[in-house]
C-alpha cells in the first residue's frame, strides 16, 4: 500500500511545463465564467425547458443544475486529458 502511494506522490510531483500552465488557466478560467453564466430553465407542470444561458445576476428563472454538472464533468475530462497530452 505504501509503494503505491509512494508512486502516485511522486508522479505527482512532475514539473509542469508552459503548455500545461497554459491549459490550467485556461480551463480554471472556463470553469469561473461557468458560475457566472449559467443555464436558466422554465418548469412548465412536470416539463423542464431550458430557455439558455445567462448571467447570474440576471436571472428570472431557476437554474438547470444537470446541464452545469454535465458542463464542469466535460471541463474536467477534456482539460485533464490536454493537460496529460501536453506532458513532455
């Protein structure tokens, strides 16, 4: 069990080059503009319409938190494999 976690740690530490510096801040900063611009959502009866995206401090309706889980899952996937992609 410890020489696992004595692998994990030290693939962990690698150095981070200029391209994976670059691919972090650009999905951190997808991720922020995510909490602002939001999906908003009419609920009509049992039927769920989602009317788009707005800003946060603009919205009328409720927000759809299916399509901001889908949204941060697919951040994470697609960011996370250019970020091991662009590993020397």
């Amino acid at each position: 069990m410890f020489k696992v976690w004595w692998t994990f740690t030290e693939e962990m530490n690698m150095k981070i080059n200029s391209k994976q510096k670059n691919v972090l801040l650009i999905f951190l900063l997808l991720f922020l503009i995510s909490f602002i611009y939001v999906p908003e959502i009419e609920s009509v009866g049992d039927l769920t319409i989602l009317v788009g995206w707005t800003f946060i401090w603009g919205i009328f309706l409720d927000i759809y938190y299916k399509v901001l889980l889908i949204e941060w899952f697919g951040l994470f996937v697609l960011g996370s494999g250019l970020f091991f992609y662009f590993k020397e």
